[in-house]
C-alpha cells in the first residue's frame, strides 16, 4: 500500500460525490447561458456600420384591370394575354409589362406589348411605353420580366405577302430602361421559320 506525502483532507476535491457533479452541471449551464445571452444577434453581427435605413413596403405591381390599351379593337375586347412585373427602371417600384391583343373569333391577331406603372397617389395604372406596337403584325412567346429587362421572341413576317396565318420570321428580342427610354436588343439574330 501506498501512502500520500499530502494528508487526506487536503485532497476533499478528489472524492467526488454526486452533489459535485450537480453543482458542476449547474454552473456549466449557468456559463452557457450567460454567453448565449451576451453573443452579438446574428442578424447584425456581420453588417458593417453606417446609417440604419428602414424600407418601406413592397408597393404592389399595377393590375391591368381597367387600363385602356392603345389598340384598337372595333366591335371586340382587347385580351390581355400574358403579363409579368419587375422594377424596370430602378426606382423600387415595379412596373408591370402585359402583352395584348383584340380578341378576334380567328386568325392570330398581332399583339403590342405595354409597360404599365402606378403612382404613389393614382387612382389606376397608366401606359408608360409601347415596345411592340400591333401595327408591326408580331405575336409575342416565350415572354418574361428578369433582372430589370423584359425578353419576348417575336414571330413576324418577312413581308406583306406573307399570310397572317403563317409568321415566317422568329426573333428574340430585350427590352432595357437606359438613359429614360426602353432600349430594344436583340440578343439573338433573327431566323426564318
């Protein structure tokens, strides 16, 4: 057997007994605690200084309910086919850019493609721009609103003679607010279909 050079009371923290470990525990968790509380919110902790700036609400994109396109149509309504909205000019708020056509019993009528926008105070929306006008005899597909440009491919005809029924020329075609006008791109050549 061996012996200490220490006497036995001086080594009380070596016998453990299970109110040690419960004392432990608690201060463990009470450590924990205490430093979960003091850690900057993860929310802020990465942001860089400078002003704090509260947004305002999303505004809503103008409806096309009610807006009197610059087409004319006769006897029939015009049909708002497809529309899309996006912020087009960077001012926070979106416009909303609808393709439209007569509705005509037959045949496929061409479409003109408007941008509508809504003021802070106006009552209705309002046409700000015409990019395709129906007097081009163009159908508009594949259309979208991304990243600040609206894209459509455009089947049209390579002349007059050209039956409605038939476009024989497909074009892709970009849209871009640049300098307080839609600047048209055409990002792809145009083929014959």
């Amino acid at each position: 057997m061996q012996h200490s050079a220490v006497p036995e009371l001086e080594l009380a923290h070596t016998n453990t007994r299970p109110i040690h470990w419960v004392a432990t525990a608690t201060a463990l968790a009470g450590v924990v605690a205490l430093s979960s509380g003091l850690q900057p919110d993860s929310a802020h902790a990465a942001q860089a200084a400078g002003p704090q700036t509260k947004s305002a609400p999303a505004a809503a994109a103008p409806a096309t309910t009610g807006v009197a396109f610059p087409l004319d149509c006769g006897p029939v309504k015009a049909v708002v086919q497809q529309k899309a909205s996006g912020d087009l000019d960077g001012d926070g708020r979106p416009e909303t850019v609808a393709v439209v056509h007569c509705d005509a019993g037959m045949g496929t009528p061409p479409d003109g493609v408007y941008v509508l926008t809504q003021g802070a105070g106006a009552a209705k929306p309002r046409v700000v721009a015409t990019l395709v006008a129906p007097k081009a005899r163009e159908t508009v597909t594949d259309f979208a609103v991304r990243d600040g440009a609206v894209l459509a491919t455009l089947l049209g005809y390579s002349t007059a003679d050209v039956p409605s029924c038939c476009p024989d020329v497909k074009e892709t075609a970009k849209w871009q607010w640049q300098d307080g006008a839609f600047v048209r791109s055409t990002p792809g050549n145009a083929q014959n279909v």
